[in-house]
DNA sequence: CTGAAAGCGCTTACAG
DNA sequence: CTGAAAGCGCTTACAG
C-alpha cells in the first residue's frame, strides 16, 4: 500500500510537505503543492487512517451509540436516524461508528477510552441513563437525542413536546372534541424512562388538563402486545370519545386497518392524531392527522452541535427543541 | 490517557509482556500475566485502537455499505440489518462502521485505502454492482448480502429464490388456485436490477410456468406510489386471480388495510403470500401466509462467512443460500 | 517556504 | 519466560 514516503519521493519533497499540503497548509506554495496533489493521485494514495489518528489524536470518527431495542421491539424509525445522522456526518468529514447493541455505557466507555471515536450521538436517551452519567463524567463530546429529565449537562436535540402538545390540544379544542382517549407507547417504555414516552405524556396530560378536556390515556403492557387490540379495547373502554391520539409506533401503522375493519371512518366518526416521522408517514400512507416529525433536521442539528461540541469541549451546553407542525390532511 | 507504559511501570514488567497479557499469549507465565491484568484494571487501561491498528494492520473493524435508498424508499428492515450484523460482528470482536450514503463504491474505496476496515458486507447489491468490481478487483475480504447474478468471485449470502418460489406454488397448487396475481417491487427498484428483486421474479414465473399456473405480475411505477392503489389496481386488473403473491414492502404493510377496506376477506376470498422478515411479521401483525425470511440468521452467516475472509483471503468463495419456511398460520 | 526529527502508542520478531 | 528495540505511517513544533 502506497503511504506518504512514497508520495515525498514521486513529488520531490518532504514528508512534512506531503502532510502540509493534505491538510491545506496555506504555508505552502501553489506550485509545490500541486506537484504532491499530482503524485496523490496518480499514486493513489489516501491517507492511513490509523497513523493519522494516532499523530493527530483525533479519528474524525463519532460514535451513534443506541440500545435499539426499546424492550424487544426494534422501531422503524431507527434505521432512518442511523442513515441520516451518518449522511450529515459525512458532510463534515465524519465517519460513523455504530455502537452498543447491549450494554452502551460500557461500550460506549471502550469506545472513548481506546480513542476510537471523538465523540457519540445518544440515541433513545431515558431517565438517568448511565451513558449520560459517563459522558458527562468523562467529559466526552455529547450530545443526546431525546429528552431526559436531566440531562447532566450534555447538549440536547429533540422534538418540542410541549408544542406538540399544545398543537394537538388547541386543535382538538378547534374541533370541539371534549373527551379524548390516548393511546401510549408500552408501560414497559415508560417503566425504562423512555424520555419521548414520559415527556409527551406529561405535557399532553397538563396541557388537556388546562384546557378542561378529559383525556383517557391507554398503554399496552408490553411491546409485543398486539397494536390492533391496543385500539379495539380503547374504543371499547372510552366510547364517549370523540378524537383519539396515538403517540406510538405500532399501532399507528396498525391504525389504518384496524379502523377500516371496524367500519370506523376517519375522521368522520373519530378524529384521529398521531405523531410521526414525517418520512414514514409518506412512505406508509398514514392517513391520520400528524405531527409529522422531521428525522431529517433533527440528524442535522445533533450533529451541528457534535461538532461545535468536538471543536469546542467548554462551550455552554446548548439545547435545540423542534416545534414540528401538526398536518391535518396528510 | 492512560497507556501501556503506565501499565508496564504499575506491574514492573516491559510494555511487551503487557502486550503479550493483552492477547494471550501462552508464553507469559499465569502469575506476571495476573500481576499485568490486576495493573490493567486499577488503571483502567484500555488499548489505543489508532496505535494497535497502525501497528498490527488490523482493525477490527468491518464496513456494512449501503445504499440504504432504494431510490426515494428506506426499508424498514435497513435498520434491523444494521442492528443484527453489528451484533454479531461485537461477538467476533469486531466494530461495525457505517459506509456510503451516496456513492457507495467510492466510500469503500476510501475506506479500504485508508485501511480503516478489515472487510465489507455489501447490502442491497445490484447486478454489475460497481462496489463488487472494486471489492473483487482490490481483493478486500467482502461479502455480498445479496444475489447478483455474477458474484466476482465474491462470498454471498441470501435467501434461496427458487425454493422460495417453489414452496409459494407449491402451497398454491395444493390450494387450487390457477391464476395468481404478482404485487413486486417497483419498477425503479428492477431498473437499478437489485437482485433481489429480480431473482424472485425471475424464479417465480419459470416454476409457475413448469406448473402451468397462469400469473399476472404487476410492479408500481415508482417506489413512492402509493401501495393501496397498486394493490387497488392489481384487483381490478385481474378479478380472475384466486391468490396474490406480494414481494413489495409497502405494499404488504398497507395491504391488510387495503383488503379491509376493500371487504375482502384473506385468506377466504382471496389467498395472500407474501415476502417478509420474520421480525417484522410479528411487530407489524401482518395476517398473510408468508415466507418468514430470517435477518438475523442472514445476519450472522453473513459475519461468520466475513470472519473466514478475513482469516484466510484466498479460501474457496462460499455461496450461503437459506431456504425459509412459508407460514401459513401467522 | 520547506525539511529533519521527535513522537503518538502500540506489536512483534529477535535475543538472551 | 521476558525485555530492548525497531517499526507501523502519520503530524507538528521547530529550525533554517
């Protein structure tokens, strides 16, 4: 494999040169650097990654570090925020490294102790998330994605809740729908302290509240439960209802069909919102009112803020909340 | 940062029996080797990827590369893939970084000169895939998670097309269907020739020919139009058809919506099979028979065909094939 | 404006 | 059974 001596020798210069000018040293002049940029190509030398890392102690490399699985259930989203995240970090010369299938923190510490990333996205962030204690312990270029009740001082990207919320209610209110049932994200979500699940609920609750209306909130028991009895059993439950919210996965997918055989029109016989990435809602033809979420901006501002974060380790921590709106015909 | 000189110093032994310790060699006596691991855990030393990759070659690192776009459409199953080989591969040891957003071939390139992988997964391969002249060309120890019609000589592994094919008719002619509607991938998706794509097709229609069951194939125009009219328009096409075959994502998520509202009732009025991953059957609650592919099985031959690769580049190439069970009962 | 040289933190023949 | 030393391929003060 062609390295930097053998590009020195071709161009007539140094090593020295040869890395100046790869870095676009301004020192050097034109002339000089054109010969090396002429003998790069024609030798095709690309840079040794591992050389360069260790001189440099940086890896240009950043670690998307996710549990993946909220309890046994993979969501489609994920692949979406992994193709994205890495797509905008490619843009700043990033490469991506996907970490931690089981336990992140510790995967995530190797990661940072062997030098083999310069900082991580946190995806699927809950409560008191031990990733979170370790990078800020550790003072390790983060930023979480999601929205922890703490946040241990990291920099923080996710979608506005209390917007969405109050998006949501005020057109519910709009349409005078007094009696609301929503259907949640599993208990054993909120049991992991997933911080979508427990945010949204907290503010829609408060926020429906303020406004008088009176809300039914439905959680499966677990992941796997079977999304179409989710919303069977909730319409059973809560008759009275006239709009139904659905901030979760499943049944949202699940949602279309279950109503068709129901022989329930939407939104004729039951106004019916969700909340969902606005990608997916295309891609799946969700024909429901939604806060259409957009993965695409929320990728791009983590890793504007990873890369602030990297370049500048004691700037105060930032937080960027998203107000997406709510689309009423889809 | 804690390094192995640290290590050496705290256990009074030369950095190269620390690096013995690191990997085991039977040479160091079990009592220096305790007093190196005992130094090694109260340091929290981990070792500096850059340098042991710079020094021994090999970074125990492989590339999964993706187009993860089929044209505009991201699959769901693109995260589940990501997710699964990153499993397997951490048994192995091994990293998982994430290539190529746009041009795939060229990323690998990168990635290869630079020697920041070992070796490669190729996802969604197409025929006369430009990543697999390069892989075939340079020798990197690659193997292609698809079916392309000609490998390069590459390892491969995939589901096995034909015996899909056959366990479908097969199933259909024991139920007495004559005339059978084909719902595939979108025509973009067979202009790019994935070859997944056209395998199936290709397999399906000369088993149900040497069958002399009679098959309309219909194939959406583009990847985001919209499933329900396709499946729609495939009804009103060909009334005659007692069953319908899906291979199309979207189609067969939207397709239980579609039937219901619709009113026809599966598989009583209309018998349908489709294509799917296992996991997502069950996530999704698709209520057709269907041929359950298994991605992790995928995943994990695939990691375990890399692996030997990697060992040995010039080992036979190997061709993994898997014949998954159609499910009738889902 | 360019180059000689030290140094990054490891691994691995080789010697003893 | 263990250690001294060379070497992996870069970057970066420093000198000129």
């Amino acid at each position: 494999m062609v390295n930097i001596s053998d590009v020195a020798r071709a161009a007539g210069v140094s090593k020295a040169t040869v890395s100046y000018v790869l870095s676009n040293d301004p020192r050097i002049t034109e002339q000089t650097a054109n010969k090396v940029r002429k003998a790069v190509k024609e030798l095709g030398y690309t840079v040794n990654h591992a050389a360069r890392a260790l001189s440099a102690n940086e890896t240009k490399t950043f670690g998307i570090v996710s549990p993946a699985y909220h309890s046994n259930y993979l969501s489609g989203l994920f692949g979406l925020h992994v193709y994205l995240m890495s797509e905008c970090a490619a843009q700043y010369g990033y490469d991506t490294l996907f970490i931690g299938n089981d336990d992140g923190a510790e995967a995530m510490l190797k990661a940072w102790n062997s030098r083999k990333v310069d900082g991580f996205i946190l995806m699927d962030v809950r409560d008191d998330d031990p990733r979170m204690r370790i990078a800020a312990k550790m003072n390790m270029p983060t930023v979480v994605f999601g929205s922890p009740k703490d946040s241990f001082g990291l920099d923080v990207v996710d979608s506005d809740f209390v917007k969405e919320s109050e998006n949501i209610i005020d057109f519910l209110e709009s349409e005078n729908h007094a009696e609301i049932t929503l259907v949640l994200w599993s208990k054993q979500i909120f049991k992991r302290r997933l911080g979508f699940a427990l945010r949204f609920y907290d503010s829609i609750m408060a926020i429906a509240d303020r406004h008088g209306l009176v809300v039914h909130a439905v959680s499966p028991d677990d992941d796997n439960a079977d999304p179409t009895q989710i919303i069977e059993q909730a319409l059973d439950a809560y008759p009275q209802s006239t709009a139904m919210v659905i901030y979760n996965e499943p049944a949202t997918i699940v949602g279309p069909r279950t109503f068709a055989q129901l022989d329930i029109r939407v939104p004729d016989d039951l106004r019916v919102v969700t909340v969902f990435p606005k990608q997916l809602v295309t891609t799946m033809k969700i024909p429901f009112a939604a806060v259409q979420t957009d993965v695409g901006q929320l990728a791009k501002a983590s890793m504007q803020l990873l890369m602030s974060r990297v370049a500048n380790r004691d700037a105060p921590k930032a937080e960027v909340l998203f107000d997406f709106p709510l689309v009423i015909e889809p």
